[in-house]
C-alpha cells in the first residue's frame, strides 16, 4: 500500500507519523471497551427477546449451577448461557443432541467480542425430541445395568407397613387406600410428593431414599414394600418419573418397590427399574396384599383338611392297635415261665440254706478243736525265742563300735597324709601366681610375679630370666655321682608301718 492510501493519515505530505486532528473532524477515536459496549447496547435493545429453536451442542453444567451450550443448526452457531435460577426450574436435564426452544435475549460478551443468547426459558422443541431424549436416556441406564432382571426383588406375600410415594391430593393415594381396605388391611405410610412440575422428581427420588435409609428402630415403622403412584397424562405430565435422578432412586431402593404410572398403555423409565411395574394404582395395590377372604378360606380349608387327616391318622392307628392287640399274648401266657422259673428256686434256696447251715457248724468244729491251751503254749514258747534271739547283746554291740573306731583311725591318717600344708613344715615352699598352683618353670616365667608359701607365712618375689638354670645342678653329674650304699636293715629292727593302715 502506497504512503498516499487514505488508510494511513499519518503518511500525508509532510510525512508525519503522529496522528493529528484535521480541520472540521467531528468524529474523536473510540476505545474499544466504548465500542464494545455500544454494540451490546445495540444488540439488546434490538433483539430484547428472541426465541431459537437448534440442537444442543458441547452442553457444561458449572460447579456454579450455570449452564453453558451452543444451539445449532445446519448453517449456524450460537453460544448460550442460563443462569442458575433458570437452570433450576427446568422440567428436564439437557443434554447434547436434544432438539429445543429457548427463550430469552441476546447479548455480547466484551471479553472475546462474541454475541450470545442468555436463555430464560427452554422447552423441547416438539414431542419427538422428547421421545429422543428419553430413547437416549433409556440407552444410558440400561447400557449401566440399572433395568437388569438379576436386581429384581421379590415382593412380600403379606406386608406389614406400605409406603407410598404420590401426591396426597390426588385421587390415586385415595384408590389405593380403597383397595387395600377391600382386600387386606395393613399399615400405610404416605410420603406426599408433587408428581409433575419443578421439583417434582427431587421430591420423588428423596421420598424413596427416605424410605430405604429408615432403620425401623424409631417410632415409624419401615415399610415392607414401597409404591411410586401417578395418574395418567401426557409423556409431558409424566416426564418426572422419567428423570436421571428418580430411576437411580428406585433402582437403588433396599426395599421391593412397585411403580404405578399413569394407565396401562403409559410406560416410564421408573418402571423399568422398579421391580415389579403395575398397570394403575389400583393393580399395584392388588399386587401389594392379597384377598383377606381367600386367605380366611384358605386357612379354613386347611384346618379342616388337618383336621380331617388327625382324625383319619387316629383311626388308622386305632385299628393297627386292635390288630396288634389280638396277636399280643395274655399275659398269664408271658408270666406262666417266670412263675414256674421262681417254685424251683423256692424250693432250691431252702435245699442250699440246709446245706450251707451244715457246712458251717462242721468248719466250726474243726477251728475249735484247733483252739487246745498246749497248742497255744508252744506257739507262745516259740515267739519267747525269737524275741531272746532279737534283744541286743552288750559284748557284740562292743565289738562293733571297736571295729568302727579302728576304721575311723585309719581314713583320718590317710587325710592327714593328703594335707597340702603338711610338706611345708620340712621346708618346702609352695608357689603360687593369680590364685594357681605354678608347676613348671615356663608357668613361673609367664607369670613373672609369684607368691612363696611358707610354713610361717608367705613372701612375693619376681621371677628373673636363667636365674633358675643357674642354680639348677647339673644332671649329668649327678647321676654320675656314686651312690651311697643303702644301709641294710636289721633282723632286729621293727618293720616299717603302712602310712594307710
């Protein structure tokens, strides 16, 4: 671009950079924060209120409660918000490819010169994209095992206390309790909810985790069974039941749940996780209890059928008494051997006490001629020897202790022999280093200081190198030296004594 292009006034003839006021301008520069907010001005006094019909796109729920989205069609794109108040009154949950109309008004957003919807209100956009919504939703929660067979549980034959999950104004808490009333009476809890509008599926999905977190203790009794009853409606008046919030409720219920929405022909994602769907109100509380009247018939009919069959037991065993009682013998027939058995021990038992009796008095002859007094008298003559023979003698008794005193003599000369002090007497010395006896010459080096005992006392002396080797005589010369001749001892001369004896 040449420095004559009217884009750049500061390359004019002089050849200025600095921008300058020209003669008869009018029109002073603008920021763009004015600008931006002049164009928001003008977008929301233009299209204060706006109705958009698109797809929902790359949908964000913020930790705020707002809600982000963009709406689009097949040519265009606009980003959206809804605060968190709008957000709360919404009769569903958003979600990405769901097809709506939202209401509310445009606006700019300065920050990154973008232009956006601020949404009031937002509608599905027909009953298709409903039924698309709920299709999605289905899919999702079935896809996590929520519609599974294997969580079913069994209901009760005879609950105690129902809870009831509905609007308490309704004619259907009024149908039920008429059921009820007419085939079994039981206890009823009613958990007043709203059933369509804002805030009803809140309401619905506390009302059942309320009842399956009740731990029975208290002064309400937990219910056996639970009913989550509508009337019928329109797919709109119903979609609460169809709600993320209240399939997860009753999916997770601890107690057997019966869900009863709209009529017959009406079905809601709430069905498919309760574990029993009934057609009304009024079948589920014919599935709850059953007929009063036929349980009482029943039970008649079983205590006359138990009663007929005691009566037909005690007759059956009545005749196989009598049958056993004619093939019983009598009952002389079953003493008629015992009775015989106890004459011929009669008659035995006195027979032996006769015998008996008689050999008595013959073993008591023979003990008393044993008795005679010159019997007696040897046996006693007998037993003064042995006692003579036992009494203690003197003179024994004296040689014994001679014999002990002798022997006593002898072990104490030996020990006298054996005293380790004695040799001390004729000069020997005993030496001694750290309380052990030295022996060798090697010890008394290795030891260095020793202890000399004496007959009168004991001296410490130090041990020095050769000094015993030089007082040491030689051994060769003595045993050259010749022997003294070994004096011989007299005829006369008393033999030497035993040092033991």
């Amino acid at each position: 671009m040449s420095p004559k292009s009217p884009d750049f006034d500061a390359y004019d003839s002089s050849g200025r950079l600095l921008a300058e006021e020209r003669a008869g301008d009018n029109a002073p520069p603008l920021s763009v924060s004015e600008l931006s907010g002049m164009l928001k001005r003008t977008v929301e006094d233009r299209f204060g209120h706006v109705r958009l019909r698109g797809e929902i796109s790359g949908f964000k729920r913020a930790a705020s409660g707002h809600l982000y989205l963009a709406l689009k069609d097949d040519n265009a794109v606009i980003d959206g918000v809804m605060w968190k108040g709008g957000a709360q009154r919404l009769a569903f949950s958003p979600q990405d490819g769901v097809e709506v109309i939202a209401t509310g008004k445009l606006t700019t957003y300065p920050g990154r010169s973008k232009y956006q919807i601020v949404i009031e209100r937002m509608e599905l956009a027909g009953e298709g994209a409903l039924m698309a919504l709920l299709e999605k939703l289905k899919a999702k929660l079935a896809a996590e095992g929520l519609f599974a067979a294997d969580r079913k549980q069994p209901l009760p034959f005879l609950p105690r206390t129902i809870g009831v999950v509905t609007s308490p104004t309704g004619a259907v808490i009024r149908d039920i309790l008429h059921r009820l009333a007419d085939r079994c009476p039981t206890n009823v809890l009613v958990w007043p909810v709203l059933v369509q509008g804002n805030g009803a599926a809140e309401q619905i999905a506390r009302a059942v985790r309320g009842f399956s977190a009740m731990d029975g203790n208290g002064p309400v009794p937990r219910p056996d069974l639970v009913i989550v009853a509508r009337g019928g409606g329109s797919i709109e008046d119903l979609w609460s039941f169809n709600e993320e919030i209240v399939v997860r409720a009753v999916a997770d219920c601890t107690i057997p749940i019966i869900s009863a929405v709209g009529h017959e022909t009406d079905t809601t994602l709430c069905d498919h996780a309760a574990d029993r769907r009934a057609p009304t109100p009024t079948a589920a509380a014919e599935m709850a209890v059953p007929v009063r009247a036929d349980l009482l018939a029943t039970l008649a009919e079983m205590g006359l059928r138990a009663g007929r069959a005691v009566r037909r037991n005690a007759a059956q065993a009545k005749e196989r008494l009598d049958m056993q009682a004619r093939l019983m013998p009598t009952p002389d027939m079953l003493l008629a051997p015992q009775r015989q058995r106890l004459d011929q021990l009669s008659e035995a038992l006195a027979s032996g006490l006769r015998h008996r009796i008689a050999d008595a008095r013959a073993q008591l002859g023979q003990a008393g001629g044993a008795l005679r007094p010159a019997l007696l008298q040897q046996q006693l003559a007998r037993a003064s020897e042995r006692l003579d023979r036992l009494r203690p003698r003197p003179d024994y008794l004296a040689r014994v202790l001679t014999d002990r005193a002798t022997a006593f003599d002898r072990v104490s000369r030996h020990f006298t022999s054996l005293d380790s002090d004695r040799p001390l007497a004729r000069g020997y010395a005993r030496v001694m280093a750290g309380g052990r006896l030295i022996q060798s010459v090697a010890a008394a080096q290795g030891a260095g200081a020793v202890t000399l005992h004496f007959k009168d006392g004991t001296v410490d002396a130090t041990v020095g190198q050769g000094a015993a080797l030089l007082e040491q005589p030689d051994p060769a010369a003595i045993s050259s030296a010749p022997r003294a001749p070994r004096k011989a001892r007299s005829a006369d001369a008393p033999p030497q004594q035993d040092l033991f004896s």
